[in-house]
C-alpha cells in the first residue's frame, strides 16, 4: 500500500475525529457497542467496563477482516479504523487525549500495516483471532430486543407472534436475497412494538395532554452534537474520494480494481458499480442504524452510510467533503421528524424501560455466549475452564465487574493466561 504525506494527514485527522466522537459518546463504528453507550453516559457502568467490551467486541474484525481487506486490496477500510478508534476513544481517560489516540492510530496503520499485524498474530495461542467469535451472537442477539420488549409489554400471545412474523421475514431474506437479515429482523420488531404501542394508544385514547415521547431527549442530544457528526461526515467523504479508504466489503474490490484499471471509461464504470452497491447496502442498514440512534442517543461514525456513495462519485475532495456535512446533517434532521411523529403515542414512553432492559439483557446474553465461543476457539476445554472460573469468581464476589462486561472480561484474561501457561510448558494450543 503507497505510503504520502496526503494520505498520512487526512487518514490521521480522520481517526483523530472518530475516536473523540467515540469518547464524547456522540457515535461509535461498532453496532453492538452503540446501545451499551448509555449505560456509560447515565452512570450505570464504568469508562474501564464499556473499554472491555468495545475492545471485546471489535478485536477479532479488526485483526481479520480489517487487515485481511486492506492487505488484499490496499484500501483502509473502516474495520481497520473505526473499530479501534472506537476503542481508543472510549478508553481515553481524558477528551483530548482521545483524538491524539486517535490520529496515532490512522498514522500507524498507514505507515506500519506490516508489523503491526505480524505483532497481533505472534502470540502462539492466537486469542487475538478467536476473540472474533465474540462478536458472532451480538448482531444477531442484539436483533431480538424489540420481541423481547413486546413480550415484556404485551404479553406472551404478542410476543409469540411477534417472534414467528420476525423468523419468517428474517429467513425469507436470508434465503431468497443477499441484504442484511438482522437489519431486517430488527426493523420488522420495532416496527411490531410501534404497532402494538399506536393500536393500544388508539384504543384508550383520552383527551388528556400528550406526553412527550420517550425518544425525544435522545435525539436531541444527537443534534446538539450534529456539528461533529458532519465533521466525521465530511472527513470519512474526503478519505472515500482520495481512495484511501473504502465503505465495506461490496465496494472495496470493485474499487481496488478501479484504481488498477489503465482505462478511464473501466474505471468510471466500476466507481459507478461500487457506489450502488455501497447505496444498497446503506438502505438494507437503515433500520439497524436509525433505530438504534434514536433509542440511544447514539450515532454511527459515517451515520446511515450513504457518505460513501455520494463520496466515490463526487467530482473532486472538496465536493465530497461538503456533500458528506450535508448528508449527515440531513440523516440527523429526518432522525427529528421520526421521533416528533412518535410524540403522539404514549404507550412509546411506557414502552422506554422494556426498550432499555431488553437492550441490556440481550447484550448480556450475545457477550456471554460469544465470550464462550472464544475461549473454547483458543483453549478448548482449558479456555473454557479459565473463563469459566473468572466469570464464577465474579458472581460469587458480588459482581464487582458488572455482567455486560464480564464476558469480554474472562475472554481476554484466558488468552493472557493460556499464552501465559503455553510459555511455562503447561498447555498445548488445540490443533484448528
């Protein structure tokens, strides 16, 4: 991958913004640590916990497919950036350390791609790779928290239909296109639980004042931090439009063989392919995105993601840069009008506690499951027993690391100690 100075500069400002967004709670890369901010935010969780768990959660795509992609196209993409600096800016003790953090990141992967991923593969007990198994549950778990909230809300007959309509949609997705099933899945259960909310409002409708929907103060806060939002915005644009960085993985190779192709009139054609399946993409992810914001208060780097098609075919870095400003502006805005329509619908404020403690019990159960994916990927039985231990040892202490965190917790602490014990001659790495 060419290494300048234009490369170096704009890939470090960038990462330097996504990591203080990421401190200052404003929007995170990851989908899965986005409902997690809050616990953070409202004081129910420590800096050092929602650390584990962004890091738990991220490490396994940033050392497989963030490096993986970049190695084999020569385009940064945003597993490579964003899921550390999400990191990064979250364990930052202090708000200006968090985009220094950052931009030493963007220079080092920029400038030292190589050895930092023969760094982070030469453990011989690779926990570094197998912590990727921990995030295989969260998407797909974090998607039930609408039916769950349901049956919490209306009971267990509409919240077994509720899950037989999601299934069916959700493998009819699966099996007949290639768009995003969990998007879909969580789309089709907000879209119930609103259902649910509007029918019983309609029906015991009084003429009492309207309550102010529970959505509103969190997305508020969204367009109090609009301004830094359309700074990410317009510096990941940028970034897109130089062709250092890619917006996933159904553009990245159409764009890797744009910037090889001698031909202007192939190269154009194949910028135009990568930037409808970018426009695509970004739809099928509108549910995932949009509803988790305006249940959190929290928003995504590149907001709904369609910075990047606009960014692939805009004439120059200047155009992207303010076209990718006013797309988030825009995103951040219809986020406003979605939550006013809401304000109508009290049963939506009701429903605000299930939303939450659906969130976090779901969280709970996808970490958990997928930490013990992990330590069974890197130590068998053995990883299986230390992280077992560790997460036992809590419980019986009275949980001094709350049950969010503990997964990621014990999953890091057995690859530490399995190295650990592979070095003093007690155990052997299982034969993949």
């Amino acid at each position: 991958m060419g290494i300048n100075f234009t490369q170096l500069l704009v890939i470090s400002i960038l990462c330097g913004v996504t990591a203080f967004v990421s401190h200052m709670g404003m929007a995170v890369f990851h989908d899965g640590v986005r409902p997690i901010i809050p616990e953070y935010i409202e004081g129910r969780m420590k800096r050092s916990e929602l650390s584990s768990i962004a890091f738990g959660l991220s490490v396994g795509f940033i050392t497989s497919v963030g490096i993986a992609h970049t190695i084999a196209t020569g385009i940064l993409n945003p597993w490579l950036l964003f899921l550390p600096t999400d990191i990064l800016g979250i364990m930052a003790p202090k708000k200006w350390l968090a985009p220094l953090f950052g931009a030493a990141w963007g220079a080092l992967v920029v400038t030292s791609l190589g050895g930092v991923n023969t760094l982070l593969t030469s453990l011989p007990v690779d926990f570094i790779g197998a912590m990727g198994e921990l995030s295989t549950p969260v998407v797909s778990g974090f998607a039930l928290f609408p039916v769950l909230a349901i049956f919490t809300q209306f009971g267990k007959k509409k919240g077994i239909i509720s899950l037989i309509i999601t299934l069916v949609i959700r493998q009819l997705i699966a099996v007949n296109t290639k768009i995003f099933p969990e998007s879909i899945e969580l789309f089709v259960g907000i879209v119930l639980l609103l259902g649910f909310a509007i029918a019983k409002d309609r029906k015991n409708k009084t003429d009492e004042e309207m309550m102010d929907n529970i959505f509103s103060e969190r997305i508020l806060r969204i367009k109090k931090n609009v301004i830094w939002l359309a700074l990410s915005g317009a510096v990941i644009s940028i970034a897109c439009n130089l062709h250092f960085l890619a917006g996933s993985e159904v553009s990245i190779y159409t764009m890797a063989d744009a910037l090889k192709a001698t031909d202007p009139s192939v190269a154009n054609t194949l910028i135009k392919q990568a930037s409808f399946a970018e426009f695509m993409r970004g739809l099928s992810f509108i549910p995932l995105i949009a509803t988790t914001a305006i249940a959190t208060g929290v928003y995504g780097v590149a907001g709904l993601t369609f910075v990047y098609p606009v960014a692939y075919l805009s004439p120059n870095w200047i155009v992207a840069g303010i076209l990718g400003a006013l797309i988030i502006f825009v995103e951040v805005y219809a986020l406003g009008i979605i939550g006013k329509q809401l304000e109508k619908f009290p049963s939506i404020r009701d429903a605000s506690d299930n939303i939450r403690s659906s969130m976090t019990t779901v969280m709970e159960f996808a970490l958990l499951i997928g930490s013990i994916m992990a330590v069974m990927k890197m130590g068998g039985t053995t990883g299986f027993f230390i992280g077992a231990a560790v997460y036992f040892a809590n419980e019986a202490m009275g949980r001094p690391i709350m049950k969010l965190a503990i997964g990621p917790t014990a999953a890091i602490g057995a690859g530490v100690l399995l190295n650990l014990l592979y070095y003093v001659g007690l155990f052997v790495p299982p034969v993949a």
